[in-house]
C-alpha cells in the first residue's frame, strides 16, 4: 500500500514524528514534503527552523506555500544573510507581505541605479 494514502489519517503528534525521523535520516524512503499539507503550523515552523539549519534549500523550496509569514521572513532573513543558497527571493514573493515587497522593489530600482552605467 502507498504511504501517502495513509497521511490524511495520521494524526499530528504520529506525522510530527516521522518528519523529525526523515529530517534525522532514520527514516529515507518516505518524502519530507508529502507530510507537508497534513501537518500543523506550529510543526511546519519547526520543520522550517530544521531545515533552515540544515540550509536543505531544496526541502525550503517545497514547505514555503504552508508556512506562515513569520517563518517566511525568517526564510527570507536567512536568504539574504547568505546562509540559504538556491532559493531567488522571487520564489517567496506570493508569501511575502506588502511591507516587504515595497522594501524589496525600492531595493531593486537601487540597485539597477547603481549598476546603470553613466553616460559622459
């Protein structure tokens, strides 16, 4: 029988579990994300704050469109430390709030500015 089939029937402690198993490596056949739309915020962050840790930019790529805005930010915040690789900014862009966009947009006209060869 297929795993995912038994997800949407496990409860959150049990699913909490195996995703703490996979992110340790105890457990490799079974995919981190598809526990991703069975499991609550409060486990999404801290799958998130793991996988940040482990800068498993690939895993971040997937769990992005079921975090909250904190995590998102802190994602963002890690992005831009230079601590995540692989991951465009442009890729958080639907998650991200109005506030941070504008910042992002004003950062991007400067920085084209800046790049903008004068002419003489």
């Amino acid at each position: 029988m297929d795993y995912t089939r038994m997800l949407p029937f496990m409860d959150e402690e049990e699913l909490k579990k195996v995703a703490f198993m996979i992110l340790d490596g105890e457990i490799t056949n079974v995919r981190l994300e598809a526990l991703f739309p069975f499991v609550g915020r409060e486990t999404l962050s801290e799958i998130t704050t793991k996988l940040i840790e482990q800068k498993d930019s690939e895993r971040l790529r997937h769990v992005i469109p079921f975090i909250g805005k904190t995590k998102v930010l802190e994602l963002y915040e890690a992005i831009q430390d230079g601590n995540i690789e692989g991951i465009d900014l442009e890729d958080l862009l639907p998650f991200l709030g109005s506030e941070k966009i504008k910042e992002l947009f004003y950062k991007s006209i400067k920085a084209s500015k800046e790049d903008t060869p004068t002419e003489e």
